[in-house]
DNA sequence: AATGAATGAGAATTCATTCAT
DNA sequence: CATGAATGAATTCTCATTCAT
C-alpha cells in the first residue's frame, strides 16, 4: 500500500480544522461566544474535546480564527484589482457583494458584531482587527475624494456606518427586513 | 425615634436600586456582561452579594433592568407631544438628542449593541424590546410619508440603520470618531 | 440574641484557614502535591471545593501558606533571645527541639522537602524561602566563629546539611531510623 | 541491501533507549517529573510520543529506569573488590568520587532527592530501592566496625545523612556552596 | 434589611496512552 | 519500526445563587 503522503496528511488536518471552526461559527453564532462550551463545539464536530486543542490553542485562538477567517473571505471582495483604486462599478460590485455576503454568512455577521460589542471579546481579537480595516476606510476616502463628494471622510465614515447598521438589522430581523430593496437604495446613494 | 414612613422606605429602596443599576451598567459596559460578576458589582455598589438579590431576581433581571431604563430614557425624547406625529423639528430635535445620549450614554449604548448581538443576551431581554421599537418606526414611516419620500418603508429602515452603524461606530472608536460632523450630514439628509 | 461580634467571625475564618491547612499539610506529605487534588483536600476538610477558593486564591498559595508557617514554627525555636547570638545552650535546645520537631512534623518535612526537591514547587516557594534561611546561617556562623571553629562558614554549611540529611533519612524509614542516638551523636559533636 | 543483524537491532535499541533516558534525565530535573510531559520528552528526543512506548511501558517506567540507571552508575564506585570490605583509602575514593558525582550528575541527583521526598514518586521506584541500599549500608558498618568507631551504626547513618545532606544542599544553589572545601572536610572526618 | 460563608454545577484545559495507518 | 491524531478522564478554578445568622 502506497504510504499516505505528507500533502495528504496536511490536507487532512486542514479540513478538519475546517470542520471545527464551522462548528464552532455555528454555535457561536447561535448561542454567543460565552454560552458555547468547547463540549458543545466539540460534539457538533463529532470529535473529543481533547482534539480542538489539537488545533487551536485555546478557545480564544479558535474564536479568533473563525473572525478573521470571515473577515478575510469578505474582504477579498474588496478593491478586486488590488490597485488601491476604486472604480464606480467596483463599488458598485462591492455594495452587491457585501449584501449578498450580509444574506448567506450572517452567521459570521451575528459573531462580528458581537466581537465589536463585547469588550471582552474585542479584547482578543485586538489590533489586528484595526490592521485589517483601516486600509479599507482609506481606498473608500480616495473614492469619495476623486468622486467630488463633498467631505470625503466624512461620507467614509458614514458609509461604513450605513452598512454596519444594514447589517446589524438584518441580522436582528432575517424574516422582515427588506434587504434587497435596500440595497437598490444604497447603490442609488453611491454610484 | 419616630418610625420610618413607608414612604421613606420606598425611596431609600429606590436609590439603592438606581445605585446598583448604575455600577451593572459601568461594569457591564466596560468588561461585558459575562465578565462582570455579581461580586464586582456589590463592591463597586458598596453592598453585599446577597443584598443584589434583594433587589434583583438575577444577574439577568439587572441587565434587563439596566437595559430598559436606558431604552426608556433615550425613548421620551421621540416625539414629545406623544401624539404619534412627528414634525420636521421634531425629528431635527430627535436626531440632535439622539447625537447627544450617543456621547453622554456610551456606555448604555455599549451594552445596549451587546445585548442585540448576543443571542442568549436578546433572549432575556426578549419581546419586550420589540413592543417599543416597532412604535417609534411607525411613527418614523409616518414621518417620511408625510415629507413624501420615495419609500417610507425603506427609508425608515435605512434611517434606523444608519443611526445604530453610527452609535456602533462611535463605540468602537470614540477618540477618532467625527461624532460633530456627521449628525450635521445626517440633520441635511432627513430635515 | 447577642449579634456575633466581628471578631468572633474572624475567629471562625481562622479556625477553618487551619483546618484547610492541616488537611492540605496530611495529604500534600501522603501523596505529594501534585498528587493531592483540591477535591482530596475539600473532602478531608469536610467542606465543597469552592470554599477552599474563599480562603486561598489557588492550590500553589495553599502550599505556600502550608510551607511557610511550618518554616516559621521551626525558626521561633531559634535564637530565642533574638539577639542575634547564640550561646552553647541554646544550640543545644535548638539541637533538641529540631530532633522533637523532626518527629512531630514528620508531615512537614516531607512537604519541605519536596518543595526543596521539586524544582516547580520550589518556584512557587520562590525567594521568600532564602530570606528566611539565610539569617539562620548568618547567626550559625556567628557561633561558630565565637567558639573557635576552623572554617566556620564550611562549618555551618556542614551543619546545615547534616540536619537536612538526617531529617530526610528519618523521613525516608521512620521506623528504624534512630533518631534518638543520632541527636546524642549530634549534640555531642557541636556543643 | 544486507539483511541487519539482530546484534544491530539490539545496538539501535539500547542506543535510542538511552537517548530517551537522556532527554527524560535532563527534562526531569529542570521541570520536575510532573510538568515534565511525554511530548516534551519526545521533542527533546525527535522522536515520536508513540515510540516512547515502545521503549518504556509508561512514564512511570520511564522514571523508574532513569532512577536506577543513576543508582547503579553511582553504585559501582563503592566497594570497587566487590569483597564486602571496604579499606580506608577504598572509602576515601569513594567519597571523593561521590563529591565527584554530586558535581557532574547533579541532573541525577535532582531526581532521586525528587523521588525521595515525592510519596508517589517513591512508590513508584518501590522497594527494589531498598534493595540496593541496604548493602551499602551494611558494608560501612563494617567499616566503622573495623576501624573502631564507637557506634558503627549510628556511624553507619550519619555518614548517610551527611552526604545526602551535602548534596541536596548543593543541588539547591550549586554557585554557592563550597563542594570542594566540604569535601576535605569529610575526609578529614572519615578517614 | 444585610451579610458573606458556603455550595456545586460547569467551564477550559492538559496529558498519558492508544491505535490506525 | 514509526507516527501523531485521537481520546477522555481528571484537574484547577469560577461564580450565580442560597441561607443561617
């Protein structure tokens, strides 16, 4: 029998690091951070307790991972062209994205807002939260800029906001909240 | 010694209440609710442990209750004349007034975006928090009909969001936030 | 009824700090620290697991606190006069009372010197240990520099590890150790 | 290829047997047999934890054979004839290589005081402990005997005592305690 | 009313050991 | 022979809540 290669192996750890974190952003998400117990997350994964420290060092780390792995995912929607540059259709493109991504991950959007709100929580995700965002803030502002809106930071800041609170309802009302017509809106405001 | 009325009782009872409600929520807003223990709150109180649940059921009943007052205290300043009809100044009234308990209230607010993002937290304060916001988006949807905005509907959604996005906003990062700025953008939006 | 004073309580507190010590001091010299677990101690004092947790902020400040006030039982012995000088007959009653001590304490010495031994425990001895032993030197060398010793620091040093020695012998096999013989030979060989 | 030879097998073996026991040496007296873990002692080793069992049938074991490779390594010095009688200059070389051991073993000598003083460290290592000291003991007696010490028993013990208690005085600060000059001492006391 | 000692369930984490590959 | 993923029992410690005084 041909031995297992090294690749394999690590393909092999790697989705069931994959298995684990998606347990652990469903019960997160569903009964919070504090509420969900490594056993919980450990039986929803169908594995030992035991093996989460296998992979994450502590529950933090894996509380970590999972944010930032959903915050990565959403921002590659970002800037597509990787040159700093914002054009009208990638905006465009971005506002589409961002609320299709609002629609099927908000299982990560109800952790993210909990992480900003939870001071605690916010605690161990930390500065890199920050390293990730601000590059974002800045490429809008030079949007707004070359696009003769008025106050470019300004209109920064109040578009980050307008879709954190898009957001936030969403999530506190799936059923009701008419997300697609508010995105019509809020492409109509900035495009 | 003439014998204490039974009114003095019930004040004495109810600044000892407000005493502790306010240490909950400058505890609760500063390390969260779930890494603030019954015991810091009582030493920063000045009382005993057991004393708490003289006055509170739970630690649950005191953040409902810290939660409530605060939602109360930000709800008498939407339209005054109680008569479900908004008017421009009114609203102008209401945005300035919400800009200034989102500075003076931030840990109220703190808690109040905790308590929205953490499920289980939502599940004790529970339906009672929908009974008053679905008024006051009545009363907004009212509003944006009358000044014949395009969708009421959505408009009042869009209004609610921005204004949470910005208190979310201003949480994170009160330092570097240009509170000032953007309640006029928003005051030039809606009025 | 009279209401018990604070001092009363504090009498209470005392007593059970000493009961959790001793059952702690028995079962650390049974089956060694590391092999005690707070549940062992909680049962053995009659009380839950977290009461221990109101009287020591954890298992390593209970050793502490078990290890120093044996220490500290032993070094009254010393020096009675605390003059800082130490005449023939008092080494002659410190002689004798460290050998009485050696066989009441037995529990002791087993747990000092595991802590001597164990270089976590002795870590979380730390340098309060030297503080106090090294006075007890100072004043030994004293003594034997007064009475004509010719190296009195190897002297003290030799003393000192005699005592040690014959401690951890009678620890080893207290049954067939001979301990009163061993105090004859000792006494007789430094006064 | 040609086939190995069991003779190199076994070679391989015992080779990497003695690596572990090594590693297991060293990591035991720096972090004590407790906070030492099998995956450190497989690290230290660049092995695998699970080869480690196929060498030693727990860490229990492991110890045990540390222990007494240590015992027997120091036991060779004594009674070089193997006669059963020890000559003057026969205990003089033996205490001199004992210092001389103390010295370069100290890694040893941390454990077996460890394992002395640890009730379930000593069960571990059990009564073959005895077994091999007991000679010993036996062999000085009859060396005070001969050499007309008034208590060769007592003699017997404290000889014992004193150099268990020089080592584990050195083992505690070996920067400053004076080996060589206690060595001398001794000497001068014994023969 | 007021206290704080006491409880005990439950949390995160560690680690010796096993076993499929 | 060699690996290291996987297990699960055991450990320390926390904390909301109760209750005798």
């Amino acid at each position: 029998m041909a031995p297992r290669t090294s690749k394999q192996f690590e393909e092999m750890r790697e989705s069931k690091r994959k298995l684990i974190m998606e347990s652990a952003l469903k019960l997160f998400a569903k009964h919070g951070f504090f509420d969900t117990s490594i056993n919980m997350i450990s039986v929803e994964a169908g594995i030992s307790k035991g093996l989460m420290y296998n992979y994450f060092k502590s529950k933090e780390d894996l509380l970590r991972s999972v944010v930032f792995q959903g915050i990565n995912k959403f921002l590659v929607l970002f800037d597509p062209d990787h040159d700093g540059v914002l054009t009208k259709t990638e905006l465009k493109f971005f506002i589409e994205e961002t609320f299709c991504i609002i629609e099927t991950d908000i299982s990560f959007w109800k952790i993210y807002f909990s992480v900003l709100s939870q001071p605690q929580v916010l605690k161990i995700v930390g500065e890199k939260f920050w390293e990730i965002v601000n590059p974002v803030f800045k490429i809008l502002e030079n949007y707004f800029e070359r696009n003769n809106f008025k106050n470019p930071k300004i209109e920064t800041r109040l578009f980050g906001a307008l879709l954190d609170g898009i957001c936030i309802n969403y999530i506190l009302d799936p059923e009701n909240f008419p997300l697609e017509e508010i995105k019509q809106k809020v492409i109509e405001l900035y495009t």
